[in-house]
C-alpha cells in the first residue's frame, strides 16, 4: 500500500517569497508579477487590469489615438514614394505605402502640439486650489487624484510624445517624489513658446540651445535665493511645514498640519541623519477603510493585516519574544520525488507517530527558545494550530515575506528557515503586541509595538473610502519624499510661484547679455516659467494676468524675490509669511528634466510611423 | 508579322523578375540617394533627431546613421548595401555612420549624370577607386599625430575628439562633462579590447549632470528574498566570492525518487537534503568572502544564512555584470581565487538601489551609470556614449587626427581637383566628379544649421585655395568659416579614412550591378510586401500585380 500523509504535499504550496522592495506612490502600479503572492486581500485590492482610459470627466482633450488634435491629420504624407527618371516608382522600405513620415516643421508642430495637450490636463490640477482627476480603468475601478505622475500612468497615453511628458512626470516622481505637474505644466509653457520661435523661422535646436542656457541661469538663480533652514530632531517645525505645502495642494489638506506632522516624524525615525541617507522602504503606509481622516496614526512598530491564527489565542502580549519563521508546521518534505512504502500496519502507525511527533518537537523547539509569539511565513494545518493553542503558544500565519522582514528589522530578529536553527538570539523583541478590531467590522489588524529598534515604522491611514486611502496614501508618498529630500539637502525655496516669478525675472534679464539667436529662446524661457504661477492664480480664482503683473513688479520694485501668489487669499504676498516652502532640489530638477524633455522634442524633425493601426 | 509569329522562349520561372541595363543602374542610384536623404538631416551639430515607430509600438528616438538605418527596415536590394556600410562604419570605428551613407549617396548622385550620358560604369568605377586611393593618401599624409604626448595632455585631445563627436548628439549641451568623462572610462580599461569592460547602466530619472563613473562595477540590485535587509550594505575590502551554481534547497537530480520502507528513515532523507545546502553555504562562508555572487538565484535560505553571518549576497546576478566584477576585482568565477576591492556599497540611485563596488586593484573595467528624462532619451544618450567610447579607443590606438567641420573634405576635394587637372582623358571629368562629392559633408553642415550653403562653401574653396586655410571648416556658430584645427573640432583620422573607403567601395559595387533578378519564390516567403517591391522596380514591370499595382494607383 502507498499511503502518502501530509508528508507527499505538491512543492506548488511553496511559495516563493515576492516581494518588491520599493515604495509606489500607488498601490495601483503594482508590477504583475509571475509568481502569485498569497494574501487573498492583496487580490482584491489590485485587479489584474491596470490600465485606465481618461474619463470624459476630466475635461481634456482624449490623447488617445493618433495624437496632437486635428493638426496633425493634415500633415501626414504617406512615406513618399521615390519615382525615377522614367516615372517608374520604386520601393525601399517595408511595406512603404503604409508608413507614414511627417517631416520638418510639420513634425515639429504636431510633437509640440501632442505635449501641449498633456500639459493642458494636468494645468487645472496644480496648486493649492487644483481640482481632482477622475479616471477609472475599463473594468470600472476608480481613481481619484491631482497627482500629475499618477494621473498621466494611469492615463493609457498612446501618442509617442505624449509618452514623453508621462516619463517626465515619472521620472520627477522618482528622484524627487513631488512637484510632478509643475514640471510638465512648466514642459507644456516651453513647447508653447518654441512654437512661436519656430514659427518665425529659429532653427529648433537654436532654440534648444537658448533654453539650455537659461535653464542654467535659472537654476544658479534658485540657488541665490534659496534659504538654508535648520532642524533637529528636536526642533521638526520647519520640516513640518514645508511637508504641509506639499500637502495643501492634495484633498487631505483639512488634515495638512497633521499628516506632515506624522511624515516628518516617520522619515526621521528611519533617517540616518549622518549619510543624509533616508530608506523610504523602512515605511510602510497601510490603510484601512473606515473611520476618519482623524484616526490616521503613526505607529513606532509595524502593523500587519493578520489576526492570530486561533480565535482564543490571547490578544494581547507583552515583552513577546518572537519567533520568525520561513518554515511551515508540517512534517519536512525533501524537494527530492519520494515515497515512502508502507506494507504493514505497524509501518503505518509508526509513520502517524513519528508526523505527530514532528508537530510536537516544533511546538517545544519554539517553547523551548523562550518565544512567546509565532510568526509564519506559510500556513499550518489545523493539527499544529490545535497543538499551538494548546501550548499557549500564539501564534500568525501567512504574513508575506515583506512584512516578515521589516518585522525582523523591528524587532531585531533573525528570520529562521528551520526549527533547527531556532536559538534564543533569533528571536525577535517587542515591547507589547496586541490585536486591534475596528468598528463594528470583524477586521482585525496586529500592532507590533515598542520595538527593539524603532527603525521601522507604520503609517495607518483611515479614511471614509477606498479611493480616499489611495490618495491619501499618495499625499503621504509626497511629503515624505519631500521630508527625505529636506534631509538630504536642508536649501528651501519659497513656493507658491515666487520661485518661478523671480527666476523668470532673472532670465529675462540675463537674455539681453547675450548675442545672437538665443536670446529670443531665453526670453521666451522666461516667459514659459510665468506659465506656473499663472495656472495657479487662474486656478485659485484669480484673474491670472493682473495677479502675476501686480507680483511681478511688487517683486521687482521691492527687490523681494520672496512675493509668490496669495492662493489661499490669506491677504499677503510675501511667502515667508505664509510658510510656504519647497525644497530646491525639488525645483532644479523640474527646471532641468523640463528643459531636457523640450530638447529632445525640438530636435525630432522626421516621424516615421507605421499609418494605419 | 512573322517575327511575332515567334514563339516565346520562356528562360526563367514565371513571375520573376529581371531588370537590366542603362535604366537599371540610374534606378538603383535613385533608390539609394533616396535612402541617403533620410538620414540627411541628422548630420553635424545642428543635425535633428528622428523619430521611428515601428508596428510593436516601441519608439525610437535617435540620431545615430547606423541606428536610423537599421530601423528604416530597408528592402531594397541595391540601398539595402547602404544599410550595410553604415553597419560596418558602425562595428569598424563606431561613429561617421551618417556620414558614410551620405557620402555614398553623394558619389552615385555625381555619376548618374555621366551614366545617362552613356559612360561605361567600368570607368567610373576605375577613376573612383584611384581617387578614392588618393584621397586617403591625402588623409594620412595632413593628419596630425598626438602619440609622444604626456598623458595629461593626451587626456585634453582625446576629450576633444569626443565632445566632437557629442556635439551632433541630444547631450550634445553636456559635451564636456561625458567627454571626460568617457575618456576616463577608456584609459581605465586601457589596452584590453574588450569593449563588455566598460558597462553602461541606465536609470530614468535625474538629470544627465547626475550620471557618474564608478570606477569598477555596479548594478542594480538584484531580486531578493526576506532576510536580504539585514545584510550589511557596506564593507572596506572585503572578499568577493563569485559562484555559478544555485544556493537554494532543492532536489539535486531531476526525475529521480527515493523509495523508503521503513518510515523511520524518512528524517535522513530530509536531513540529508538539507546538509547538501547547508554545506554548500558553510563553505561559502569558510572561504572568508563577505560578499557573495552568484548568476543563479540564491534563495531564502541562503539569503538569511548569510544575513546571520553578517555577508552580503546577490542572486541572479547577469552574467557580464559577474564576467566584469571578476575582472575588476581580479576574482574568478567558481574557484577558490577571491576578489576584492577597496569599497562596496549599496546606494541609491534614482528609484533603483545599486550595488557598487568602486577601487578595484586591476581595475580593468569602469561602469558609467547614465541618468536622464525618459526611456528614449536615455537609450539615446547611451548610443551617444557608445560612439564617443569607440571614436577615444580609436584614437588611443591610431594616435593621428583630422579637423573636423568639413574641413578635412574640403581640403581633399580641393587636392583631387588640383590632381585631376593632370590627367588627360574622361577620368579628369571623373574625379572632378568625386572631388565635387565630397563637398556634401560641409554643404550639409549648412545646410542644417540653415545657412546659406553655396556661400558657405565659396568661402572655404577660396580659403582652401590659397593654400594656408587648409584646417578651414565650417563655423556652425556664425554662419561663417573658422580655423576647426584650433577651435578643437577634431576627428580621429581613422574614422575619415574607413568612411571614404566604404562609401567608395559601396558606390563602385552599386554602379557596377546592371541586372536584377529577382526569384518569385523567395518572394512568397518574405511576404507580399516584397512583392510590392517588384512591381516598381526596372523593366520587369510585366509583373505588375498585388501591392505594386495599388501603390502606382494611388499616386
């Protein structure tokens, strides 16, 4: 007779741990990856359809399809067909009657057009008064943001330059993490303008050119006017308050002072303040629907989305020496194919008793190290949660290997692969560890609390829906990018335009320094940077040339380089007094990646696409 | 009316194709100065970018000869050669590769002229290739030798060769900055002709300014497995260790199984298993490495092993990447030899952590990690790279430089004109002919820049001719012409002399083809597109059915 126990399971139970170490800003980029993880909640919460279409609600033009508006329908040539003396044509590329090839300033005109177009969306977005996206995927989902970066990933662009701006955005998101539609608005306002110089016949990369420079002279600028600020980790208002300009701009901004609060203090808990060095991985955002914006918290400790494995497990531990394990309850199975062959009864029962005594020898090896606490990476069947139980041994199981690390890293533990290696070492320390249910809901969540090392801590965002979480979880990815990159480099600007408006005051007047053809394109540079302090006085209301003129000559006359755009109408200009701030590495990159992007823009003069698709 | 009684002699399977003839050759010079205006534009400083799309939707942009033809996606055969010159210019020297194709389109755009008026290809062919010689006589012989310099100095020529090269690029703005900063890459890596020695990662996000050269190696961090955080992140010369066999707990034959009777042994199989990793593992750290490579995974197990050991390990690491850190740190892959080097590191970079290991004792390799906007603008900007690393290695090797700026054209054109006047016969009108040619390089540098070519090039011939302006270029500032020998616009010679040589030899072998045929049966295999080509092409027009018919019908 072959009798196979629990000993011959499939080697699919297996699962290999998959976890991605990196922070998104939405939980909806989540990569698809082969390997299934195994939390039936992560199912739910990501479908496997990630892309969305722009909802008509959001009120810009549709970049789907063939691009930059009707302009471009115009332009197209089918890929000329070259003819010989004899009127023969010929043929030299595949399939030539169906590519299309646009040329010159014809190209140029249909690129500049398709990133205006994307700039156009994101403009209303910006700013303390910016309004939301709606944008929901073609199996329903919806997501509500004024996140630039997340509503251009979400937007399913097709158009190729159009594609260009999305990675401008994406590419601010990751080295910075905010400021990603200022920088495509600020792209937009350069394409805008280079249209203008293109049409009175500067050579395009002319035009790049000029703009290289007055980026230049823009970014020395930010740096003449940009203020050290000092903070400790005692004194974190400064910090505080530049994450609250972040945030004001995001619908969580009823809750700003707080939320910053909350970032500030997560980055510096995980902060090494001597390499300038912020692990944003070291944080977890977890959020949970239900309760208010209110009940968000800051947990020096690590919450996970478990409950203890057995209903009458006690709640609530403390002093928990914890187990962590990557090994499941079960009796040990080679990877090798095996069988074990069983003739008699004898042979069977000694077979029943040795897998019981395996179940047994796990429970005490774990006693035995002193843990008081169980935590699993795989599940175990019911026969070891019974002996658990019986124990007094409390035990989670299924907690995903990401967890299972920072938990190691909070507690100061080991994870262990086999009961063997179990030594008193290995185990992990937490001063308390208790379950938490909510509401009425029979959700339940595991704080691990008052940890050896604090060095990993857990956001725990509430909020009234899931698509309020989502933000909110994306608001908190802003201002703690913006707590780090405040770490890294302590230089501030000031914001609500003030930055822009000077620089552009700046810039025009260097453009009158220089000789030849560029010094139209540095003009028109400063002109492009007003672009933004104009979004955001038409978006706040505001008429937007009167504001911007009046700023302007107030930051002129009274050589104040620190008079921005009064959005939240507080009755005064001056943004020292307002608080609000930016980080200036922040600001130099949008002025550069925007400039880079415009650059490659301009000096494409020939697309070549296949036509019909 | 007996004549067309004749029966038809049928030589060759229906369908084909045959062409042949004056018209023939004057169709394939068409077909290839079509192909040359493509890429036109792209030359010289001011020169733009194209964009290519191509039906799986991924997007090229680009500005590199070789690159633009290779995704043009060519079929035919006669500018198909044309492809393949600017593939060769590509391998041989790494850069000029729009030249070579413009300046083949040049000599077959000269001698059409002479082939409608009847002029044997043969002779042509003759004159093109003495001139080509001379040419390159010329070349080596006004070259300016930088060997015997101090390295310091050799540094600074070699930086302008690059940055001219750069100049025509999207990071042209950086010029200086990758100039240098490629020059350092090569000396480092010095004699070995290994071009895998020097990596180049990319990393969207940041800035160019943000790329940097690591000194050795670095890559991005590999897939890891819970435990990997608590490894440390930094060591100062630490052992390296690099393997080529999985760490992970597994069966260790396929298709094979054990077979038990007795139940009570079934614990040894398990601990037998586990002693074969477990052994694996010890003597992995019995080695001393503190840090662990391998190009197969290491799984979880092997991960939190050495995180309890304090010892850093990557799975899965790609295998030039390992091939490089042996080399770097003068380790071996799968031996008892252990590398080191003076610092590794994890860091970040953009939104990707990346393991660097920098002060490398043989220090043969050198990475530069680039940082830019967007994908495209990357990809872009490491083909750039990738020109200016060949254009440095040629140069160190084959110290002789040229000006640049269409000086060096001008100067060759204006010694063959002075040559021809020599010679007696139709080969005076000729090498006239190739002489003339070879004014397109600065004529397109006008052309782009949008100047006024034709008063561009009087001045430089006027310059040229009078004997001292013989570094005379084109100034792509003012319009105007300049000295390019003393304003650094400098070309390893290499890369003038490969381009003349394969534009001339390419121009010889399209003149000297006077037939095309064409078998229909290769055709059904590359698809109808093919066949669209042939209803265009020379007198076989016979054959003018599916997709050639449609694509004369819709002009």
């Amino acid at each position: 007779m072959n009798l196979n126990l629990r000993t011959d399971f499939t080697i699919s139970t297996r699962h290999k741990y998959n976890g991605f170490h990196c922070a998104l800003p939405s939980l909806l980029k989540l990569p698809i990856s082969p390997l299934p993880r195994f939390s039936p909640a992560h199912f739910f919460q990501n479908p496997p359809v990630l892309s969305l279409s722009l909802s008509a609600a959001s009120g810009g033009c549709g970049i789907r399809g063939g691009g930059g508006g009707c302009d471009l329908q115009k332009g197209e040539v089918a890929m000329a067909l070259a003819f010989d003396e004899y009127g023969r044509p010929f043929i030299i590329l595949r399939e030539q009657e169906h590519k299309t090839r646009l040329r010159g300033l014809e190209a140029q005109k249909a690129n500049i057009a398709a990133g205006k177009a994307v700039a156009r969306i994101l403009r209303t977005s910006l700013g303390p008064k910016g309004m939301d996206k709606m944008l929901q995927s073609p199996d329903g989902d919806v997501i509500i943001t004024n996140d630039g970066a997340t509503i251009l990933e979400q937007m399913d662009v097709d158009n190729q330059i159009a594609k260009l701006m999305v990675e401008l955005s994406r590419s601010q998101d990751y080295e910075i993490g905010d400021g990603t539609t200022g920088v495509v608005v600020l792209a937009g306002a350069l394409l805008e303008q280079s249209e203008k110089l293109l049409e009175r016949g500067i050579h395009p990369i002319r035009i790049a050119e000029g703009y290289e420079m007055a980026s230049r002279i823009a970014w020395d600028h930010l740096e003449q006017i940009s203020q050290k600020f000092e903070f400790s980790v005692t004194n974190i208002e400064p910090l505080v308050q530049t994450c609250s300009t972040t945030l004001s701009s995001k619908i969580v901004s009823r809750r700003k002072r707080d939320l910053a609060a909350i970032a500030v203090e997560a980055v510096l808990a995980v902060a090494d303040l001597e390499r300038r060095d912020v692990n944003l991985d070291l944080i977890k955002v977890e959020g949970k629907v239900g309760g208010k914006l209110e009940d968000t918290e800051l947990v020096h400790g690590i919450i996970v989305d478990k409950d203890m494995s057995h209903p009458q497990m006690p709640k609530r531990i403390e002093d928990a020496k914890i187990a962590i394990l990557t090994c499941p309850f079960e009796p040990p199975k080679p990877k090798t194919k095996h069988k074990v062959d069983i003739d008699t009864v004898e042979k069977f029962q000694t077979l029943r008793q040795q897998e019981q005594k395996y179940f047994d020898d796990m429970v005490q090896k774990c006693k035995d190290v002193g843990a008081t606490l169980v935590i699993c990476q795989w599940g175990f069947d019911d026969e070891a949660n019974h002996l658990l139980m019986h124990r007094n041994l409390p035990a989670v199981r299924w907690v995903g290997g990401v967890e299972l690390e920072l938990i190691a890293i909070a507690t100061g533990g080991r994870i262990v692969p086999r009961f063997q290696e179990l030594t008193p070492e290995k185990l992990g320390r937490a001063g308390i560890v208790r379950e938490k249910s909510f509401g009425t809901t029979k959700d339940r969540m595991l704080y691990i609390e008052q940890c050896a090392n604090s060095r990993a801590v857990t956001i725990f965002i509430r909020g009234g829906n899931k698509m309020m979480i989502e933000e909110t979880k994306r608001s908190i990815h802003d201002a703690l990018c913006v707590a780090r990159n405040l770490i890294r480099n302590n230089s501030i600007v000031y914001g609500g335009g003030s930055a822009e408006i000077s620089c552009s005051v700046a810039v025009e007047a260097a453009a009158d320094r220089h000789p030849g053809v560029e010094q139209y394109a540095i003009r028109a540079f400063a002109e492009a940077l007003d672009a933004i302090p104009m979004a955001l006085a038409e978006n706040s209301g505001l008429q937007p040339i009167d504001t911007l003129t009046a700023v302007k000559s107030q930051q002129v006359k009274e050589n104040n380089p620190y008079c921005g755009i009064d959005c939240n109408d507080v009755g005064t200009n001056d943004m020292r007094e307002q608080d609000v701030f930016e980080t200036l590495i922040g600001k130099q990159q949008q002025i550069l990646l925007a400039t880079q992007v415009v650059k490659m823009i301009l000096k494409i003069d020939d697309v070549i696409t296949p036509s019909d698709y | 009316m007996a004549a067309m009684l004749q029966p038809q002699i049928i030589l060759l399977k229906e369908g084909t194709d045959t062409s042949q003839g004056k018209a023939q050759v004057v169709s394939n010079i068409n077909a290839c100065m079509a192909v040359a205006d493509v890429v036109r534009t792209t030359l010289g400083p001011r020169g733009m970018d194209k964009l290519i799309h191509d039906d799986k939707g991924s997007t090229t942009i680009s500005n590199d000869g070789a690159t633009i033809m290779k995704l043009l996606d060519i079929v035919h055969p006669a500018a198909k050669i044309l492809v393949d010159i600017a593939k060769s210019q590509d391998a041989e020297v790494g850069d000029g590769t729009t030249t070579v194709v413009l300046l083949a389109g040049a000599f077959l755009k000269e001698a059409k002229p002479f082939i409608e008026d009847g002029v044997h290809p043969q002779n042509l062919i003759r004159s093109y290739r003495t001139a080509c010689h001379l040419a390159i006589n010329k070349i080596k012989e006004l070259a300016v030798s930088i060997e015997g310099k101090s390295m310091e100095e050799k540094k600074k020529l070699l930086a302008k060769c690059a940055s001219t090269t750069l100049s025509s690029k999207l990071i042209g703005g950086e010029k200086e900055f990758f100039a240098s900063m490629v020059v350092d890459a090569v000396i480092a890596v010095s004699n070995d002709d290994r071009l895998s020695l020097i990596g180049i990662k990319k990393v969207p996000g940041g800035n160019m300014r943000d790329s940097f050269l690591v000194n050795g190696v670095a890559f991005k961090k590999t897939f890891s497995y819970a435990g990997f955080e608590q490894q440390p992140k930094k060591f100062q010369n630490p052992k390296i260790l690099l393997l080529n066999i999985e760490l992970e707990l597994k069966s260790e034959k396929e298709n094979a199984e054990v077979r038990l009777s007795d139940p009570a042994q079934y614990q040894s199989i398990v601990d037998a298993e586990w002693n074969i990793i477990y052994d694996k593992l010890d003597k992995c750290v019995q080695s001393g490495a503190k840090i662990v490579l391998s190009r197969l995974a290491i799984g979880d197990l092997g991960t939190q092993y050495f995180a309890d050991r304090d010892i850093f390990c990557a799975g899965r690491v790609a295998e030039e990447d390992l091939q490089r850190v042996a080399a770097a740190t003068g380790g071996a892959v799968q031996t008892s030899v252990l590398g080191s080097c003076e610092l590794f590191e994890e860091k970040q970079v953009g939104n990707e952590r990346f393991n660097i290991f920098s002060g490398c004792p043989s220090g043969h390799t050198a990475t530069i990690v680039l940082r830019g906007g967007a994908d495209q603008f990357i990809e872009e900007a490491e083909r750039s790279l990738h020109d200016a690393i060949m254009i440095v290695r040629r140069a160190v090797k084959n110290s002789t430089v040229v000006p640049g700026g269409g000086a060096i054209d001008m100067e060759i054109s204006r010694y063959l004109r002075q040559h021809a006047r020599t010679i007696a016969g139709k080969s005076q009108l000729f090498i006239n002919a190739y002489a003339k040619a070879l004014e397109i390089i600065p004529r397109q540098l006008c052309d782009n820049a949008g100047f006024d070519a034709t008063d561009v090039l009087n001045k430089l011939r006027q310059k040229h001719a009078t004997g001292e302006g013989l570094n005379y270029g084109v100034d792509i500032n003012t319009g105007g012409i300049a000295d390019s020998f003393a304003n650094f616009v400098w070309e390893p010679s290499v890369v003038k002399i490969n381009a003349i040589n394969a534009a001339t030899e390419a121009a010889c072998l399209i003149l000297s083809v006077d037939e095309t045929v064409k078998n229909p049966k290769s055709e059904s295999a590359q698809g109808e597109a093919a066949a669209s080509a042939m209803g265009g092409r020379g007198r076989g027009g016979a054959a003018f059915h599916g997709r050639g018919g449609r694509g004369m019908r819709r002009r």
